[in-house]
C-alpha cells in the first residue's frame, strides 16, 4: 500500500462543508486501490485567530511540511480585518512552500452553461505565478490619514521566479493538443517587469519548438475571455493578472462553484496546496448551500498531481456528469458529493 500523508485545512465558513465533500470523494476514488490518505487536520483561520490571535506558527508550518500534500477548503471571514488571513495563512503557506505554479484550469462541461451567448466550448488552463508579483508586501505607507497620505505596493519579478513558471506553462501547453501558450501581461505600461517577463518567454521559447506563443496586454486578454475564449489554450501570466483573471475565467465556465486550483510545488521541495478558488462564502455557511464541486475538482488535480491520471479523470468525468445531469433541483452540499462519489466509484 501507498500511503500518503494528507495536511487538512478545512478554513473558515463553507470551507468545512466542502471539504467534508472533497475528502469522501476522495475516498470513493481510491476505494478497492492500494492507495491510503492518512489525514491531519490543521486548525487554521478565523476561529483560531479569535480564540489565540494566531495565524500560521512556525509549528503549524513545520508540520505541514511533513506532509506530502495538503487539501485546503477555504480562509476568510468578515469578523477579522482584511488582509489579517490572506496574509497571515494563505499567502504564506504558498510562499513558504514554493507553490509558485497556481495552476487554474477552466473547462464548460456539457450542461453548464455559459454567460456567454454562443460559446459552447471552453478548455483552457490558466498558469499563474504564486510567490512574487505585487503578492509579496513590498510596500508601505507614509503620512497614513493625512491629504499627502503615499502608499506604495512594489511588484516583485525576479528572473529566476519569472523563467520557473513561464517553463511550467510551456511545458503544460507542449502536453496539449494545441500546444499554444498566450503570456498576459501589461509591458506597455509596467515596462520594468512586463518586459522581463516578456524577455523570459522569448528565451524559453526555443526549449519547446512545437509550442506555439503569443501575447496579450491584461486588458485585452478580459476582452478576448469575454468574446472569444476558445482562442486560449494555456495563460502565463503574474500573481496579482492571473488572480483577476481566473475569476472571470470561472465565471465564464459554469460559475466559480466549479473552479479548481493546484497550488504547485514542482520541485516537489515542499507539499502541494490544491483548493477551490471559491472563498469561504459566509453568507451560506453552515447551510448545506455550498456547491463541493470545485473542491472535488481540486482533489483530482491533487490524484494527478501525485500521479494517479486514471483516478484524477474518474474524479473529473464524475463532475461533468453530474453538470449535465442535475438538472435544476436544488441539492444539499453532502447530497451533491453523495452523488460525484457514487459516479466515481462508477
Ligand atoms: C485566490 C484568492 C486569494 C488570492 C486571496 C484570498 C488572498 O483570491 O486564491 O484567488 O488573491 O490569491
Ligand atoms: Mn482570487
């Protein structure tokens, strides 16, 4: 038997409820395999911080990464400043961690339906960077409360963060059957780090001559998504870009309730983090309202992540068939994973 160990995180508000979803899912996928998870939970997020006032210890770290990966649900909730969680848990397990590759896939599963008027087809995969960028707090505030008040929010690019995750998404895009990679950046404007980016992807380029490459400014690439998104195949693009635009890419692609992420470590130097993109949703908390979709989602890209690519598609082929089959019924958070896991296991 394999047995991996499984960092837990189910987070604030609906986080709980769908990762309850995700890890039966889980289960129903390795069922009868010689495959195991044994699971620690890490308690980590709002509650934690009322109750102690901390966020991540160095402890919570350490053990963390004695784990081979980590499922992630979701952290946030209004009764804590802004910031305080995303900066003080997300961030920094994606940083501490390495995960620089956020891998974001969008696909419109038959049944789902699009926004958009006449796109039926949508498969593309967003590859976002995941430790620099205006991510990582470089910046401060002067005069703070005055009218001469100055703040600053400094992008970090490094040539070594930047060529990393753009041979990622080469890399991704030369496994695909259309082999094409667009790099979505802003150079017109932000020359300083746009250009490094775009010098990066010129000089990578040739390690994968039958990938295709082009470019689009970020303000473009909203128009393309909106417009014409059977044009995107694989998305480069830094932290603070891919973040808005993987929103509008969930968006446009049966709703956030079916976005999947991998926070990737690819060196595999520390554990991978894979969560929905959804946030924890307070407002539906504790209701059984949450749609465990994307965290299912995520799951299979943890199976494939450690490579079991049967398993991950199973999990995949179980959500795309509930899409089209589910008609407009209104189903609890449990009885939507009841029936993915009663597909996986097939
Ligand atoms: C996401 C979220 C996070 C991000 C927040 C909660 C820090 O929006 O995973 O997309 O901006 O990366
Ligand atoms: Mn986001």
């Amino acid at each position: 038997t394999q047995t991996y160990k499984l960092a837990v995180v189910a987070g604030d508000g609906i986080g709980p409820e769908v990762i309850a979803e995700g890890l039966k899912c889980l289960a129903a996928a390795t069922e009868g395999t010689d495959i195991a998870f044994e699971t620690t939970e890490f308690d980590l997020g709002a509650q934690r911080w009322h109750a102690t006032g901390d966020t991540l210890t160095d402890e919570d770290l350490a053990a963390i990464k004695g784990h081979d990966v980590i499922l992630l649900g979701a952290i946030g909730d209004p009764s804590v400043p802004s910031g305080v969680l995303e900066r003080g848990v997300l961030l920094p397990l994606r940083f501490a961690l390495d995960q620089y590759v956020n891998l974001r896939p969008s696909r419109l599963y038959p049944g789902e339906v699009s926004p958009l008027r006449d796109v039926d087809e949508v498969d593309f995969v967003v590859v976002r960077e995941g430790t620099e960028g205006p991510y990582v707090g470089n910046g401060g505030a002067l005069r703070v409360d005055t009218p001469h008040e100055i703040a600053t929010e400094v992008s970090v690019n490094t040539r070594h963060g930047v060529e990393r995750v753009v041979r990622y998404a080469f890399e991704v895009a030369s496994k695909r059957d259309r082999k094409q990679l667009t790099l979505v950046h802003k150079h017109n404007v932000l020359v300083h780090a746009g250009h490094l980016w775009r010098r990066t992807v010129e000089a990578v380029a040739p390690e994968f001559p039958d990938v295709t490459w082009d470019y689009l400014h970020i303000d473009a690439a909203t128009i393309v998504m909106t417009t014409n998104p059977q044009r995107f195949d694989v998305i480069v693009t830094d932290n603070l870009f891919g973040d808005i635009l993987t929103d509008q890419a969930a968006a446009i692609s049966g709703g956030i309730g079916l976005a999947a992420s991998g926070n990737v470590n690819p060196d595999r130097t520390a554990p991978s983090m894979f969560e929905p993109v959804h946030g924890s949703a307070p407002d539906i908390a504790g209701q059984q309202k949450a749609d465990p979709s994307a965290t299912v989602l995520s799951v299979g890209l943890l199976l494939d992540f450690l490579g079991y690519p049967e398993l991950a598609a199973r999990v995949e082929s179980a959500v795309a068939a509930d899409a089209a089959a589910k008609g407009d019924a209104q189903r609890s958070t449990s009885e939507v994973g009841d029936a993915l896991a009663a597909r996986i296991r097939g």
